[in-house]
C-alpha cells in the first residue's frame, strides 16, 4: 500500500486516449440530473454500476455530432478529444501496461491501461471536497490520495480514514461538481504537479464520473442525494456523549453517569472502548469487568443513559468462539489469494476479516449486531479501525497497518474493495439495528460516498492541542461540501493531556458540532467536564446546557440534511462567493442563519470576526452590526444572527425525551421579511413528524409576528424573543424587560410598535 502512495505517477508517459469508446449518459435521481460519463476497456464493465450512486435512472436525452442535451442539464460536448461542461474542459489519458506498478499490472487483468486518468486546466476557480483533509478547507495547489488509511489527522499527512474522491469547483456564483464513482484507490491532483493542471488518476480498468452544476449548496445538494440521502438520527444523537479509551468496568461506568449527575451535567451516552470484550473478541461482554450488564443498561436507561460499544471488524481466531466458528462455517471471511483464510493481527493477535463486498456476510453481521444490541440494551454501535486497520500480518508488524492488496473480496481484490469496506460494515450494522424497530445510529471512522446513508462520521484520533482544535473547523466544513452532514471531532482531544482552558474553548465549539462526544485515550489525564472542579465545571455546564436549548435547531437541520442533503455546517463562502473575505475557515454558518466565530487560540479573550454585507445582530448582546465588517468580539463563543433570521430555541432539559417541545422560543434578528422553521416528531422510530413555521416583517417601526403551530401537540409556551431594542409604545402579547422583547404567540399572532 505505501508503495502505491507514495508512487510519482509518470503523468508525462500517458498516452491520450481517443474518446470514441466513451458512454455517455444523463441521469436522474432524487430530483437531481446530472452526466454520467464511463469509460471502459472490458466487456463485462459496460454495465458497471455504483458504487457510490445507485438507484439513479437514465434521463432523456438527445446527441448530435457530440453534443449532448437533457432538459434541466446544461448541454456536454464530446469532441476533439475533449469533453466540455460548463467551465470544464477534461481530457483522457492512459499510463500503458508497461509503465504501472508491478501490483496494476498484476491486479489489473492486462488491460493496456492499468491506470487511467482526466486532466483539465485549473484556471481561476477554487477547488473544494475530498472529504476529511489536513492543511485547510482550499484544495488547490495539494495531492490528496483516496484510499482508506489508519492514519491520525496530523499536518502533512494524506491519505486519512476516509476516502471521499468528490470534488466541487466553484467559480463566482457557478459551481461544478465531479463525483470519480470509482473504489479503486485515486489520486486528485490540483496544481501540485503542475500549477495551472489539474490531474485526476484512478488506478482502475474503466474510469466512472458524474458532472453537476449550479450554485455551491446546490451541486453539494445533488452530490448528497445522488450518493443517498442521509439517515435522520434519533434525538440522542444530538445531545452530549462521553468516551473514554477506556471506561472499562461497570464501576467505571457508574462513576461517570454519577458524577455527570451530581455535576448536573447533561448526558446522553457513555461509550464502551475495546476493554468491555472478552479477551477482544466482538460482540462479546467480558463476564469479569462486567458480570451484569442487562442490569446495568437497565439500570442506565431508567435514568437516561444510553450505552454505546465500540465493534471493531477483526474477528478473534480461537476455537469455541461462536462467532469465528458461525462465520468461518459460512464463509463470511477475507481469503488471501490462495483462497486461503487470511489470518493477521489487530487487538486480538490472530483475527480474520468479514467480507462485506458481499451479502451473505453482510447478512451475517447484521444478525450479530441485532442480538448483541437486544441481548444488551445498546442504542447504537461505533465502527472502529474499519478502513479495515491491520496491527500484524504474518507475525510481524504490518508497516501500513493494511491487508495484503492481492487479497480476494469475492470477485475482487483487496486493491478495488478496500475503500468499501467501512461502507459495506456499516450498511450491514444499520440493518442489524433496523430490525429493533428504531432508528439505527452509528458512529464510523472510515467510509466512501455513500456512507451518510447509514452513520455518523468522526475525524479519528486528534490530540488535546489547539491547533487539532481549529483544524476540525475546516475538516467538518469539508465533511459537509462532501455530501457528510453528520460529523464530528473528539472534543478536548483524544491523545496528550488537555488543560482546562483548552477543554472549556473546545466545548463551547462542540456545542455546535453536528457529533458532540468527548473523547480521551488510554493513560492521558481525565477531561471529562467536571474533571478540573467546580470553577471550570460551572463554565463547562453553561456550553453544555447551551447546546440543549439549540436542539429544536439542530433537529430541524437535521431533518433539512435528510430531506434536501444539506450540511448543517456550512462555510461564508457558500453565500457570498464574491466577497473574498468570506473565504475564511476559522468561521463558518450553523444553518443559513446563525455565524460562528469560535475562539481556537491558546490564551484568546478576543478575536477578530468578519460579518458579510449584510445586517448582523449579536446573538448574545442583540447588538446591530451592518456588514460588510470586521468586529472585536469577545468569547467564550461569538455569534450573530443574519438579518430576518429566527432561531428555534427551548429549554435545556436532559436526558431527551422527545423532539416535540413543549417551550419554545424563537430568537429573532429584525429584518423586513423574518422566517423561522421547526421540525417536530417523537425524537425516535418512523412516525412522521411536521415542520412548524414562523413569519413575520419589521418596517422600522412596526414588528408582526405569526406563528403557524402544525405539530399537533399541546405547548406551554411559544414565544418570540428580540434583544436589543428600546420597550414598544404599543403591542399585543408583548412583555419588555432590560432591552429583551418578548412576543407570546401561543395565540399564533404578536405584534410591537415603536413610535
């Protein structure tokens, strides 16, 4: 594997390849149209489909001398060699048989060109996606690798655990999307080589793509759906997790769910590292550390408390072991290319692997996961060192922590599959937790497009630094313009010691993250947030508590992220492409109405905040601020609200119960039309649920209000909340204390007049 990455592929021995045997189709899937073009050198691959799109169906289309036209599509020309979309001028290159790699030429069942590759001019766009990188949000002038690797996210380091070869080019207000629907390993390229070309290789037979256009939301938009639209999580999911490497006995567990109460800190889940197994045999529960476990997740669940395992794919060879037995009878695992079974080491010293490019293992999985979460009451499962990661191969240390590349996945190689594997495990994993009747949640390191349909996505293991810190805000920016809406980092860092300030700036950013878990590895000092006493708790319980009065929000972006395949992260840039300071990563938009500016310097009390053209008003002060502007503000977390925005908001109280809020409050920013949405439903399971609007206007001096109630629940309390404005003259459902405006709505109108 490190031979291949750290190959220079020869890009000036590639042979330009005629476009004749070039497929060209246009498609249609959730609404989204795109082109897909296939290029191939065997048969048997002109009906090549997927991996990353399925389900879509061809579109209607019409081609005349190599020009391309489908209603909702801007036209593709075929011609000269070249193919051209939009502001999109690619060529087709092949590297002959003779110039790859000894192990193409071996795995690539001697087509003349094992590898093949699309170069296009750069010109002055900006380039965008990839999934999970270091280095910052902008990808022009990096290499970034698609291939699956164990790898922490540290400066410099390319490739990580997931793979993404999703680009998004944007220019002005047009953007292009490029989907490589290939799961052999690939390389994108984008001024690296050469600064004004951009390179694109798949180290593949046949070369598969998707082009898209429209604005940036809408090409991420279609990139999401044509992949899969993402799950909607239950409540939980949203609210605060702990971890630890490892919390590793019932006592262990106790403590914490204790402390978190005493502490009165809200809690949704502990997680259960590799130390709950027996002897690191999955789906198994170590009869010493925990002798009663269905008494303890009882006992936790009377109180709120869910439990998370961890389930690494590695299976324990040993003998009796039910599942090596079931599964090796079954032939569920990786053979080498021998058609032996392939034996390496991961936390146990001699495992096998489950096949999940194929059904019937994942069938298999599923089964276990369904029995290991009913036998013990978990509410969900965390795939780990699923690229898959590999410790030990034939006794010694494995040096890329991979299997062998020549390994057989039914009808393909180790080299083809791997980037599949944590997206086959967790189709299998959802499915295993489907058949409980809930809503499955799943939390994975490793993926390929597609694997928002089925779980959550964290970034791996960080360290319990600043600057890991401020690295997640482009990292999950990324996630999100890679069609991964659901994401987050390990809060206070997972390796190293954090300090007290660290863990309270990093919390008050996690409150904001679509995945909000603190995580610490084995033999670093504890961080949970009471760990540093009641002066750091106390702040700590205030980002905490923060993070429950937003759920009404993050629940409705949620729902937004499952029904239109939006990000809940988004960067300035996607809204204001022509400001150039809008191209910043150390802000960015939760939702379309709510700016971020979090604090991720050691030692910073204030930091600098670019607000867009615009009106503004501080979401804690109500102050009004007209953008474009750079403005002084102070923690622990800078917000502002755009203009006409309204925040659904409630109470923080913990555990969730349900999505349906009894108290809920909007805060608004005044602008002349004003809207405001909230998503309602039980928080769990399927039974449909309902969005709830607020509208209103503010002409300067008269605000009205309307709130349209179709959850079908009784309330305590709806209310409209407005700071920052001298008291009304006049008004109806009006309360005014110390520059907050309340409207009551409970009536479903309000309204305040100023003279």
């Amino acid at each position: 594997m490190n031979a291949l990455l750290n190959w220079d592929i020869p890009f000036d021995r590639m042979e330009r390849l005629d476009l004749s045997g070039m497929e060209v189709q246009a498609v249609e899937k959730e609404g989204v149209r795109a082109w897909r073009l296939l290029f191939t050198q065997r048969p048997r691959d002109r009906a090549k489909a997927g991996p990353a799109v399925q389900g879509a169906r061809p579109w209607p289309m019409e081609a005349t001398e190599g020009l391309y036209r489908a209603e909702g599509l801007p036209p593709l020309a075929l011609g000269e060699g070249r193919v051209r979309f939009g502001g999109l001028t690619l060529s087709l290159w092949g590297l002959p048989h003779l110039e790859a790699l000894p192990l193409l030429r071996l795995l690539s069942d001697g087509v003349p060109y094992p590898l093949l590759a699309l170069r296009f001019p750069l010109g002055a766009a900006h380039y965008y996606g990839l999934g999970e990188r270091t280095g910052g949000l902008a990808r022009r002038g990096g290499r970034f690798w698609n291939f699956t690797m164990d790898q922490p996210p540290r400066p410099g380091r390319d490739p990580l655990y997931l793979a993404s070869p999703l680009l998004v080019r944007l220019e002005g207000d047009e953007a292009l999307g490029l989907l490589l629907d290939e799961s052999h390993p690939s390389l994108f390229d984008l001024g690296h080589a050469h600064p004004a070309e951009g390179r694109v290789a798949v180290a593949s037979p046949h070369l598969d793509f998707y082009v898209l256009s429209g604005s940036l939301l809408e090409v991420v938009r279609g990139l999401t759906l044509l992949t899969g639209r993402p799950a909607m999580p239950p409540l939980w999911a949203l609210g605060y997790h702990q971890c630890r490497y490892s919390y590793a006995d019932s006592q262990a567990v106790r403590e914490v769910v204790e402390a978190f109460k005493a502490h009165d800190l809200p809690l949704e889940a502990v997680w259960l590292d590799i130390h709950h197994m027996e002897g690191y045999k999955v789906f198994t529960l170590s009869p010493h550390r925990f002798p009663d476990f269905r008494a303890l997740s009882e006992e936790l669940a009377g109180e709120g408390v869910r439990l998370v395992p961890i389930v690494d794919p590695g299976v324990k060879v040993e003998e009796g072991y039910r599942v090596f037995e079931e599964g090796k009878r079954r032939g569920v695992f990786l053979l080498d290319d021998r058609d032996e079974l392939l034996v390496g080491g991961v936390w146990p010293r001699r495992a096998v692997w489950p096949d999940f490019s194929r059904e019937g293992p994942r069938a298999f999985w599923a089964e276990e996961v369904r029995r290991f979460a009913e036998e013990n009451g978990f509410a969900g499962i965390w795939n780990d060192m699923n690229e898959p990661a590999v410790l030990e191969l034939g006794g010694a240390e494995s040096p890329d922590k991979a299997l062998p590349l020549t390994a057989r996945q039914g009808e393909k190689s180790h080299l083809e599959a791997r980037n599949l594997y944590a997206l086959g495990m967790a189709e299998a994993t959802y499915q295993g937790l489907a058949a409980l009747g809930r809503r499955p949640f799943i939390l994975t390191r490793s993926g390929f497009p597609g694997i928002q349909r089925y779980a959550f996505v964290w970034t791996g293991d960080n360290e319990s630094r600043h600057e890991d810190m401020a690295l997640s805000v482009p990292m999950l920016l990324s996630l999100g313009l890679s069609g991964v809406p659901f994401a987050g980092a390990d809060v206070g860092g997972f390796g190293q010691d954090a300090t007290p300030e660290l863990l309270l700036r990093w919390t008050w950013l996690g409150a904001l993250y679509p995945f909000f878990r603190n995580h610490s590895a084995l033999g670093t000092r504890r961080q949970e947030p009471y760990a540093f006493g009641e002066a750091w708790t106390s702040r700590m319980r205030e980002a905490l508590r923060f993070r429950y009065r937003l759920l009404p929000y993050l629940y409705s972006l949620a729902r937004e992220a499952h029904e239109e395949g939006l990000p809940l992260w988004r960067p300035l840039f996607a809204y204001w492409p022509g400001e150039m300071a809008a191209f910043r990563e150390d802000e960015f938009l939760l939702g379309e109405g709510l700016l971020a500016a979090p604090l991720l310097h050691q030692g910073e009390g204030v930091r600098e905040v670019y607000l867009p053209p615009g009106t503004w008003w501080d979401f804690w002060a109500g102050c009004r601020v007209a953008g474009p502007a750079l403005e002084q503000a102070l923690g622990p977390l800078p917000l502002y609200l755009k203009e006409g925005a309204a925040i659904p908001l409630t109470e923080p109280t913990y555990p969730t119960r349900t999505a349906r809020w009894p108290r809920l409050g909007f805060r608004v920013a005044l602008g002349p039309a004003i809207r405001g949405r909230v998503y309602e439903d039980e928080g769990e399971g399927f039974a449909p649920g309902a969005w709830s609007e607020l509208k209103g206007a503010f002409d300067g001096k008269r605000l009205v209000l309307a709130f349209e109630d179709r959850s079908g629940h009784p309330r305590e309390g709806v209310w409209a909340e407005v700071l920052g404005v001298a008291p009304p003259v006049k008004g109806q459902g009006v309360l005014y204390r110390e520059g907050r405006l309340l409207l009551d709505l409970g009536p479903g109108e309000a309204f305040a007049e100023w003279a």
